[in-house]
C-alpha cells in the first residue's frame, strides 16, 4: 500500500465511521423504539434513550396463545418464510437451466430479454388479472398461491442473474468435461454449479429478500392468518385506532432478524473468485 | 493405416466460408502442425475434428471410421485448450482422472494411471493442489496430462503454448517433442507460431482464408514454400522478396542491379514476365565466389548475438541477410551478397505460385 499522512488516514477512518452511523441510524432507533415504554414515545420532547428498557413486546408478539397478536405475528411469520422460501427455490431451480441455456446459446438470447421486458410492467397492471387467474385456480388466500406470484417476479430476475453468472465460466472448461466423457448433467452437477455457487448465493439472497418485504400483492391476495406475510401483518399492527410504535418497531426487528441470518450463513458461499486458476490469467 | 482423415472439410457460418475444403490424410504417429495467421480456420478445423463445431461438409474419419456423427467423448479423442480449461473446483489429481472417472474405471486403476502420467510430467508433488496454486507452466502440464491419462489416438492441441513466457515456451515444446517421441500418438496442433511448427511437426499445413497453402514437412515448407504467403510466413527474419522482371536471362531488381536467371529457370520464364525473386536472409553471403552476386547499401546493423541482422536497399527495394556475428560492417557500407542458384526462390507475381 502506498504510504499515506495521518491526516488522510483519520479522514478515511472517519468518512467511514460516517457512513457507517447514516446506514445503522434508523436500525438502532428502530431498536430503541422496540424497548422502549409507549409514554416514552410519545413524549414531548422526545426521548431518545428509554429510562426503563421494556421487552414485554417481544413476549407479546412472541406468544402462541389464540387469537392473540403474538398468535397473528407468529402466523404470519411462518407465512412470510414459507412463500419467500419456495418462491426463492423455485425460482433458483428455474434460473439455473434456464440462465445456462440462454448464456450458452446466444442466439436465443431475445427471449429473456422478452421475459426481462414484461418485469417492467407495474404491478398495479397485472393485479387485476393475476387476482382472477388465482381466484379461479382456487389458490387465494394461500401461501401456495402468493409463492406463485412471486415466482413471476424472482424468476425473471433470478435467471438474469444466474445468466451473467454462467458467462463468467469459461465454455472451454465445459468443452473438456464434454470431451472427457462427461455427460450434461454430469457437466452441470461436478464443474459448473460448484463454479456458479456464488452467484447463485447471490441470487438466492436477493430473491429471498424481494420476496420477503413484498407488500402489494401480499396485501391483495391474502385475507388471514392462513397465508398473512409480515409486511402486512405489520401493516395490520398500524391499521387500527391507536397505534403502538414501540410494538411496530418490535415487528420490524423481529422480520428483519431472518434475511440478516441468511445473510450471515451464506457469507461464504457469497464470496467469489472461485473460478480463479482454471483458466489462464 | 492412416489415423485421420480429413476429407473436403468445409464450414460456413451463415455467408462466411470459413473452412473451403479441407483434405489432410495423417499416418499414424504423425504430428500435423496447422499453421496459420489469426482468422485462417486452423482452431475451427480443430474444433470440427474434436466435436465442438459441426462440419458444413466433408467428412473426418478417426482410424478408419467416420466421427461426425459421433459425441466428443466417443472419438478417442483428448485435446487440450489454449487457456488450459482445468477444473478449477477438483484437485489436480481429479483433473487429471477426471475422464476416466466419466468412463467409470475403478479408482485404484486411476490413481495407479494418474501417478504415472504425473510422473511423466514431474506434477507429482501437486496432485492434491487446486488449478489456482499452480503458475502457468504447471498448469499447463496437468492440461497436457489430463490429456495425456486417456490415451486416446488422437491429440488435439490448440496453441497450448501461447499463453506461456518465451523460456517456458522453449522448454514445453521440446518436452512436447519428447512426449511425442515417446509415446508415438497421432497429434494435431493448431499454432499461429512458425518456430512451433518447424520444430514440432512431422507435416505442416499452412492454412490461410480457410485453405491450406501448402501441406508437407518442415523442410519442404522451408525450403521449397509453394506460395508467396508460406515464403513469408515461415523463417524470421522473413524471406526477403524482391520485386524482378525477366530480360534476356537476367532477373533485373533495379536501376542496375540484376542477377542472372538460373539454368533451370531458363525455358519456362519468358522475358517480360513480373516475378518476385525469394531469397531467405540466412542463405546471403558475404563470400563473393559463392555464386552470382548483387551489391546493396547497408542501413541498419543489429547484433541479435548469434547472427548479425543486416538491412539494406537494392536500388528502392530492401533485402536483409544473416550473417556471422564476427562480420565487420557498418551502415551506408556497400556491400556484396553472394547468392547459390539453389537458394533462389522463384515466384509469380500474379498468382503468388512458386515457379517450380
């Protein structure tokens, strides 16, 4: 590295140390605000750091006993993660043929840009007929149904993604696992995906986490706890008369808790740089 | 029993004939160099042999048999790829079984053969590396040796050298020669590089536009080029070509320089004709009683260490010579070449055909 003043190196440190608090800011008063006592909320002026630390609405939201708000935030919970983890592996299992298929063969590249082209269209534009599609197949009001829907908007995407990723692999690598006897399949499973992993966390993340904070159509095609994802379980929280900040806040840090975990486990697996040494350079 | 057979081998894409018929019948044991600029067919042709591109016509026979029809894995066939292409996700001694652990042999026959191809090649410390904690050169060894392990009829090679430094490249083409010489396999190898091919093959297919120049072995190619573009594309410095015109027995190079048409040339080279004259720069000499003589003003002297480089003009033409790094001369010298008859090369200007 080359060698640089102190004043420049506190600079640095502090220009990220900025950054850092802009970005972490509203995390931690979000956190605040979840411990909190209302009193403290709506206190003139504001209070920024709670006198007593309060964590009822943690148990609150938390508790299983019917039809409590703990029983509606559980639920929808367990929705939120069910429809964004099947959307998402749906989504990667459709992007990895379809992503490789379109990057090793560019002549048939206009078709993802056709399928690229519709995920331009505002969602208002496809809620009507999407509503009646589902509504007719019997699947509104159902995790099954919404995970469907969200498949029309991480496969898309997923596959652009994947798409760009299996550029990146030389086809030369692909051509002597041919000539070596290797089958396709074989080709895909030993060399390839083990290549693409990366970019496949990557994807696997990014569509988890478009799944995860969808809200319009979740507010649409669900009515109740049967298929209720958190953004509108939370929306709901804020729907009525008097509205709980601190217990709102306590909503978004517990749904933020599981992207930020995956986020954490596939650490790993997101860092590239993988393919480096099969090929020259 | 020829090895490979290559017969009226075209590809098109779309408008674009990039292969315009290619015949090369190879003996087994032989080791064909395509030699050729950037964009002369030699990588498709190898490519259409391998199975990675479909021929537009023609057919390629391996020991007898038609392939075409044939998967890469089913032609006998191993090729190694200028950017290497390993794995970079399997251990070097994975790579280097890897085809016959697609074939299924048992793995303690496949250890057994990957030690001993590693051995050949002196990887053995690196089996249980990846790709990317080798440099170039070893990299290009388990290339060669995952190749190698199959021991197929047919070597494919597509310029493995090139991405190597020029001291690794030297030291890989005579191990390259070695293996050859070892293991006696068919081998094709495609190289843009003419001191590859002189040194390495057994028969040279200069290629251009998709053609084959001229198809014979190094000292043909050397000595006897069938074209103006093999003249100039094989030997460095590059054969010198000298614009001429036959008068009365004399090929006339300038103003007044000339030198006498050789007896075998006589009846067959009218006067009048527009020729170019070929004459190799190593086969210049300073010694006057060699053979005819033409006198040229020295420009530019470089010592390259074993040879000295002369430039110089002919009248408006330039030549350069070879010469023996001892030789005293300076620029703006005049001085006398000596040519024999026999290292006159004699072309038409027209058509570029050599003048037999």
């Amino acid at each position: 590295m080359e060698r640089r003043s102190l004043a420049f190196s506190v600079f640095i440190h502090m220009a990220a140390l900025l950054l850092a608090a802009v970005i972490l800011a509203p995390l931690v008063w979000l956190f605040v605000m979840s411990i909190s006592p209302a009193a403290d909320l709506s206190a003139k002026p504001l209070r920024w750091w709670p006198q007593t630390v309060d964590f009822s609405r943690y148990a609150l939201l938390l508790s299983t006993v019917a039809n409590s708000a703990g029983a509606a935030f559980t639920a929808s919970l367990r929705n939120s993660l069910l429809v964004s983890g099947m959307a998402t592996a749906a989504a990667i299992a459709l992007a990895i043929p379809a992503g490789w298929a379109v990057s090793r063969t560019p002549t048939v590249g206009w078709s993802l840009s056709l399928v690229i082209a519709t995920y331009m269209l505002p969602p208002v534009a496809l809620a009507v007929p999407l509503y009646m599609g589902l509504s007719a197949l019997g699947l509104l009001n159902t995790v099954f149904g919404l995970a469907l829907v969200y498949l029309t908007i991480l496969a898309p995407f997923t596959t652009w993604l994947m798409k760009s990723g299996f550029d990146t692999i030389p086809r030369e690598i692909e051509s002597a696992a041919m000539i070596d006897g290797a089958g396709l399949w074989q080709t895909l499973r030993i060399i390839t995906l083990p290549l693409a992993a990366p970019v496949m966390a990557t994807s696997a993340l990014f569509a988890f986490l478009l799944a995860w904070d969808e809200f319009f159509y979740a507010l649409l095609f669900t009515s109740d706890q049967r298929a209720k994802t958190l953004t509108v379980a939370i929306a709901d929280l804020a729907g009525g008369r008097v509205s709980d900040y601190g217990l709102i806040a306590t909503a978004g840090v517990l749904a933020a808790l599981p992207p930020v975990l995956i986020g954490f486990l596939m650490q790993r697996a997101l860092i590239s740089g993988l393919t480096s040494g099969g090929v020259k350079g | 029993m020829s090895a490979l057979d290559i017969i009226g081998v075209r590809k098109t894409y779309g408008e674009i004939e990039t292969l315009k018929g290619i015949d090369i019948a190879l003996e087994s044991g032989e080791f064909l160099v395509l030699l050729g600029s950037s964009g002369c067919g030699k990588s498709t042709l190898l490519n259409i042999i391998a199975g990675l591109a479909e021929a537009s016509g023609g057919d390629v026979r391996i020991g007898g048999r038609s392939v075409l029809a044939a998967h890469p894995k089913d032609r006998d066939i191993a090729m190694v790829f200028q950017s290497y292409a390993l794995y970079p996700n399997l251990s070097v001694h994975r790579n280097i079984g890897f085809g016959l652990e697609m074939r299924k042999v048992p793995a303690a026959e496949r250890d057994r053969a990957v030690r001993e191809v590693a051995k050949l090649l002196q990887i053995e410390a690196l089996l249980d590396r990846k790709p990317s904690q080798l440099s170039g050169g070893q990299r290009q060894r388990v290339a060669i040796g995952r190749a190698l392990v199959r021991k197929p009829q047919v070597f494919l090679f597509d310029e493995p050298l090139s991405n190597l430094d020029a001291k690794l490249r030297m030291e890989m083409r005579t191990e390259l020669k070695r293996l050859h010489q070892m293991l006696k396999t068919t081998m094709v190898y495609v190289t843009h590089d003419q001191i590859e091919a002189m040194t390495l093959a057994t028969r040279i297919a200069v290629m251009r536009d998709g053609r084959i120049e001229q198809l014979g072995t190094p000292e043909e190619i050397y000595n006897r080029p069938a074209t103006l573009y093999v003249a100039t594309f094989v030997g460095a410095p590059p054969m010198n070509l000298l614009d001429t015109v036959a008068d009365g027995g004399r090929l006339v190079l300038g103003d007044n320089a000339a030198l006498p048409l050789p007896q075998a040339w006589k009846d067959r080279v009218r006067d009048g004709r527009r020729l170019v004259l070929g004459i190799r720069p190593e086969a210049l000499q300073l010694d006057a009683a060699a053979g005819p003589a033409i006198s040229a003003t020295v420009e530019v002297v470089e010592l390259t260490g074993p040879e000295l480089v002369v430039s110089a003009s002919i009248g408006r033409q330039r030549i350069m010579a070879c010469l023996p790094p001892r030789s005293r001369i300076a620029a703006g010298q005049r001085l006398t070449f000596a040519v024999e008859e026999d290292a006159m090369h004699l072309f038409d200007a027209e058509s570029g055909l050599r003048i037999a």
